[in-house]
C-alpha cells in the first residue's frame, strides 16, 4: 500500500500525535508498504528536512498557536491538500488527530473519492472549559461530526471515546489502541543513583506530560506535600512557570525523551495523572510498562488502561481527596506497591506497537472495501 499520513502536529514539535505517526511509518516500512507525510512547517521554508529515514515530508505554512507557540496551525486551503494528495496518490489516506489541516485532508480524500482513516486522538471540545471558553463546546463537536462523518472510518483510543463519539453522531468508530515499547520502557531502568540525588531516600511520586491547563497539572498540588514523598515533574508547556511556582518543593525536569525518559519513568514509585480529557493517555501505559502502579482520574482512555486495586487506582473525576488517599495507600505499602507494579507491567507488555500496527493495517485495508462500495449517507446531525 502506499499510504499519506497528514498529521495535524509533527516533528519538531513531540507529542501523542507525533508519538503514533512515527510508530506508524515504522510499521509501514517494516511491511513493505510505502508512506508520505503531510505536516505543518515549524519554521522558514526549507528549514526543515524533506524526508525522515527516506519518507517524504511535505510541509505547509503553518503559524504558532496563541499561547501555546510549540504547536503549529497549518494554513493553506482543501485544494492544496488535495493537489498534494494527487501527486502522493495513496491507496488510503491516515489523518491523525484531525482539526485543521486533517479537516482539509479529509474533505480533499472524499472529494477524490480515497479511502480515509480518520484517527481521533485529541478531545478538542472538551478542552474549551479548561481555555475558558465552554460556549465553544457545542460548536466544536458539531466540527468533529462533520469532518468524522466524512471519512470511510473513524478510529478511537479508548471505549470511552468510541461511545462518546457514537454518542455525538459520528458514524463507523472502531477501536484502535496504542502500542507500547515493553523494552524501552521496563523496570531494569530503574536508577537508584539518580533517586538519592532527587528523592533522599523519600518516595518519589510523578507526572509525566505536557504542563498545560487540559492536563489539570494543578491538581497535582494535592500530593506534592505528602509525608516522606518528593513530587516530579517531567514535560513542558505553558503552565510550566506558573506550576513550578506553586509547587516550589517539587522536581521538574523540562521535556524529556528516549533512554532519559525511560529512566526517570522507571525510577518513579507511583505515577499519577490527574487529566480528565485523556482519549487514551499514552504515559499511563509507558509507566505501566516501567513497572510502576498508576493513579488516575478515572475518566476517559485510563479507565481502559488501569484495572483499579490491581495495578493502580482510579478516584472520582474532581475529588482531589481521593487522589491524595490513593498515592498515599501505595507510598506508604512497599508489598503492594511493588505487587501493583508486577501487575502494571504483566498487563501491558503484550501490547506491541507491531501488533497495533498490524490491527491499522486490517483497518486501512477495510476503509478501501467500504470506499468501493460507493458513498454513504450524511451522518446525523445529532448532538
């Protein structure tokens, strides 16, 4: 197959979605298949590289977001999307995390009458409250219906999201998870030199994320003065200041990839991730996959990953009591801490990259049948 991935945010710039569409073109050229990227410009024309590991990348004009300059919003129009589409000439298009720039993919695959994969990943309506502006809420969803209904199929991380979505009006949603690298992200990482130097022997409980309103870091407050613990922080983002003010006792340790991260994720006692918005929460699994237990609101995509009381715990969306309670049950039981970490780690590392790999080729595969059969009716326009 040869396949156009048009990823609405990409190298430089590492993230969930960045995260997936480079597992994905691994994939891809491991089995033979041939790719091409679509992906916003991070800086001057012809800055950034034309191909990655002899994948082409075609760049659009893209400007920073207001507030948050890491991610990009790609200009250009449905037409040039789809004059690009003509030259790649896929067999099925990949939108990943589509917004603004998959929305134009996904209008240029139907108008072309590709097949197209359109891969939900960001709860985009529901982080309106949380950059003030919840009136938007409604009006969003009502984007996400009609870019989703549009594509040949939808796929969702989480059960949450294939029922949320279902429960929007969005027509032909499958599940399809993430991978995990059970080898890079393994409990042999674990750096007892570098816990003394951050933890003094004191239990290190950690976050590990962009540092963003949408990831409710502020909740984190709640366990960062828990007796004989240390809080850490590890990511960046725009609340990064105004978090490392408020938690002036905790250690941050800015963006962190590769062998680094999975060191320091793997030196963690307890993990904790206080996002309600998760269409899946990727960090739970790396976590889960170092051998660490996991606390989590018990929301969205963790509800699938964490089985409560056996490799961590779930509290109550908004109970910050709760929270606390559940880190402070695991930091001060070593016999159950390291029995929920067994447990994490044996439930997780199974699922390979090559097996989900493998799954998004079966749905691409799909997508290309329901497209011969012809066009499907509008999806409804229900709320």
């Amino acid at each position: 197959m040869r396949v156009a991935l048009v990823a609405e945010q990409f190298l430089p710039h590492m993230n969930g979605v960045t995260h997936s569409v480079l597992r994905v073109l691994e994939h891809l050229r491991a089995r033979g298949h041939d790719a091409e990227v679509i992906a916003p410009s991070y800086g001057p024309a012809g800055s950034a590289p034309a191909d990655l590991d002899g994948v082409p990348v075609h760049r659009l004009p893209a400007l920073p977001l207001t507030g948050y300059p890491d991610v990009r919003v790609a200009g250009g129009t449905v037409a040039r999307v789809r004059r690009l589409l003509e030259r790649i000439g896929p067999d099925v298009v990949h939108a990943a995390s589509p917004f603004v720039l998959g929305r134009r993919a996904v209008v240029a695959a139907d108008q072309l009458g590709l097949p197209c994969v359109a891969v939900y990943q960001t709860d985009v309506p529901g982080y309106a409250a949380k950059y003030g502006a919840p009136f938007l809420e409604q009006l969003l969803w009502s984007r996400v219906r009609s870019m989703h209904g549009l594509a040949t199929l939808t796929l969702a991380p989480s059960t949450a999201s294939v029922r949320q979505l279902a429960e929007h009006g969005v027509p032909d949603v499958r599940l399809w998870r993430r991978g995990v690298d059970a080898v890079r992200f393994a409990p042999a990482h674990r750096d007892e030199r570098w816990r003394r130097e951050v933890g003094g022997g004191r239990r290190l409980v950690g976050y590990v994320g962009r540092i963003a309103p949408e990831k409710q870091v502020e909740d984190l407050a709640a366990v960062a003065d828990l007796p004989g613990t240390r809080l850490v922080v590890v990511g960046s983002g725009p609340e990064e200041e105004a978090l490392r003010r408020r938690l002036p006792g905790a250690h941050f340790t800015g963006f962190l990839g590769g062998a680094q991260l999975a060191r320091v994720m793997a030196s963690l006692d307890v993990f904790v991730h206080p996002g309600e918005f998760e269409t899946f929460c990727q960090t739970v699994q790396e976590a889960m996959a170092s051998g660490v237990p996991v606390v989590a609101t018990g929301r969205g995509g963790p509800v699938d990953l964490v089985d409560s009381s056996r490799t961590g715990w779930l509290y109550p969306p908004g109970d910050l009591g709760a929270l606390r309670d559940r880190v402070a049950d695991l930091t001060g039981d070593e016999a159950k801490r390291a029995a929920f970490g067994a447990a994490a780690r044996a439930a997780v590392r199974g699922r390979t990259w090559e097996a989900l790999g493998d799954e998004l080729l079966g749905h691409y595969r799909d997508a290309a049948a329901l497209r011969a059969t012809g066009p499907r009716p509008a999806p409804p326009r229900t709320a």
